[in-house]
C-alpha cells in the first residue's frame, strides 16, 4: 500500500495551493472576505481554468475524472489558502450529478460545471441538525418541492442545486419560482451559506436511492475535514513564522520556552490528521466497509483541531491575532465554518459510535 501521493496527486495539489496563494495574498481573498457577496469572480475563473471544477467529471464532460481523493487534495490546497468561493459546493454538485443523475441531466449541467460556466451547490442539512439522508424531510412530489433546507452554500448564486430530499434528490434550477432565501450573516466571510424555502417549486427528480444520497453527505464531510486539515496546517505555519520574526526583549519570541511548548502541541495535534482524512477519502473512492464511519469521524475529530489550532494560533500572535487587519482571524472563522457545517463534532462522533455498533 502507498503511503504518500503519486507525482500526479502532488503537482495537482501544488498548482491548486500555488495559484490560490498567489491570488489570495494579491487580494482576492480579502476582496471577497470583505464583500457582501464573499465572491469573488475574478478568482473564481481562474480556479475554473485550472481544471479544479471538472476533477471528479467524466473526461467526455471536460473533466478529468478523479476520485474524491484528489477532490480532498485540492480542498486542502484551497483550505491552506483560505480561498473564497463556493468550491465545496461546486464539486459536490458535480459529484452527484455525475453519479445519481440522468443522462439527460448529466449531459446538461455537468460539462458547465466542470469549466465553471454554471454554479452548483448541494442542499443537504435541515433544521433540528438532520444531517443525514435517512432524516430529510423535503419532499417532491408531481415535479414540485417543498420543504426548508440550511446551511446551503451560495444559494442565490448557484445555477444548478441538488436537493436532499426524503428518498434521494432533486434539481432545482435558479430561476425556478417558489424559493425565499434567507442569507446569514455568518462569521467565515470566505464562504456564504443561507437558508433555503421550497414552496411547490418545479424541481427536476435525481434517480438515487436513500443509500446513494448517503454517500454524498459522506464525501461533503470528507472534503470539509481536507479544508479543516489545510486551515489549521496553514494556522501552524503562520504562527511559527511569526515566532521567528517578532521581537521582545532582545531577540525572537520563538526562544521563549512557553511559546515552544504551545507550537510544539500544535504540530503533534495537527500534522498526524493529515492520514485520517486520507484514509477517509480513499475509503470513500474504493467502497471501504468503514468508509462512512471514517468520514464522519475524520469530520469530528479535524473540526475539533481545527478550532484547537485556531484559539491557539491566536495566543501566539498576541495582540495581532484578534485583530481585523491581520489575517490570522480569516482562518480562524473558516474553523468556526468548519466546525459547524453539516454538524458539529459530537454528532459525527455519535454516528460513527452507531455505525460501529457501539
């Protein structure tokens, strides 16, 4: 068994990490952080043209036919980033298009969401934490929706969204009537999430079973762990940088032996995640008997660390973490996201207590 990626998994993660760097250090991330929208179009063709969105379509759709394992990469370079855009709903969108959708529907929405042409999202989560698929409670019936969902990544710029609803999925088109949106407020101004109504809107029926719509909650939860794993990586790194280059006292803050021991926790917290949500991710690509259990704990136990890595990272820069003008506090509320979207840490680790038959 390999443990380390192929040539390929790595020059992929480098041009996705490298472009989103250089971009998001040149503005853009602040840009859409401090935007009403968190988009930022500019930014986002750019990512469209490095291939980012088509890495899970088919090749005869423009994409390159990934696994969810080179998805997880790239969301780990765009974590590292702290890129904006609705990245994680895109793929997903494509993901299920891809694997639950019609050939009709496949042939439509997936060639424009791989060149980014169209923008996707997912409509999973619903009220009272129901997460998983078996919970869901929208319903289609006759070709119209109804029903509430949360947590919806960029719902009112999305083209295209994939509805769970009770027994699989629905597509929903922008302009379908009958949709109220509710945008929040939230504290990652990086990514935009809202609340979605459905009142007997048109929608286009997915021919998935519950089992299928599983699946994709489990590869949502993969990807936001690999975003969690990159954030907090990237947490470690500006905090032992700025150890290096502040001084007090007559020299660099690094040489204080309480700020040595607080980085050092950091690394040993961090750095050995990057193998659980591997696992994960490739769990999921090649049908793992503990693929689903993986995937919620890799999602608990990264949002945890996340926010671990993040409080700490804060202390470490002193003063300057908490302010609005040094980045430290982007990352910071990418970990609140994190932590929070589709359930927090506790409810994972539940789920995978029961799939375990504990």
């Amino acid at each position: 068994m390999r443990f380390r990626l192929s040539d390929d998994q790595a020059a992929l993660q480098d041009a996705v990490r490298d472009y989103a760097l250089r971009e998001g250090d040149a503005g853009a991330r602040r840009r859409a952080f401090e935007s009403d929208t968190g988009f930022d179009a500019d930014f986002w063709s750019g990512l469209m043209d490095l291939g980012v969105g088509g890495l899970a379509c088919p090749e005869d759709a423009g994409g390159l036919g990934l696994g969810v394992t080179d998805l997880a990469l790239a969301a780990e370079a765009l974590g590292y980033a702290g890129a904006p855009g609705p990245f994680l709903g895109q793929v997903l969108a494509a993901l299920a298009i891809d694997r639950f959708g019609s050939p009709a529907q496949k042939d439509r929405w997936l060639p424009a969401l791989a060149t980014g042409q169209a923008i996707g999202t997912v409509a999973l989560a619903e009220a009272g934490d129901r997460v998983r698929a078996a919970d869901w409670t929208a319903r289609l019936e006759g070709g119209r929706l109804s029903g509430e969902k949360r947590q919806v990544l960029y719902p009112e710029l999305a083209d295209i969204t994939v509805v769970g609803v009770a027994g699989g999925f629905a597509l929903v088109e922008k302009d379908a009537a009958g949709q109220t949106f509710e945008a929040l407020d939230v504290a990652d101004r990086t990514r935009r999430i809202g609340h979605v109504a459905y009142a007997e809107t048109p929608a286009d029926a997915m021919p998935a079973e519950a089992d299928a719509a599983e699946a994709l909650v489990d590869a949502a939860l993969v990807l936001t762990a690999a975003d969690a794993f990159g954030g907090a990586r990237r947490l470690l790194d500006m905090s032992v940088d700025y150890a290096k280059t502040r001084e007090q006292f007559g020299g660099p803050i690094g040489r204080f032996q309480g700020l040595k021991h607080q980085l050092a926790n950091m690394a040993v917290e961090v750095e050995p995640a990057r193998g659980l949500y591997w696992y994960a991710a490739y769990a999921f690509d090649h049908g793992a008997p503990d693929a689903r259990r993986v995937a919620a704990l890799a999602k608990a136990h990264l949002g945890d660390v996340y926010m671990q890595t993040a409080r700490a990272a804060v202390e470490a820069h002193g003063g300057i973490g908490y302010t609005w003008e040094y980045d430290a506090q982007i990352w910071f509320k990418r970990a609140m996201f994190d932590f929070a979207y589709l359930g927090a840490p506790s409810r994972h680790r539940e789920h995978a207590a029961r799939l375990a038959g504990w």
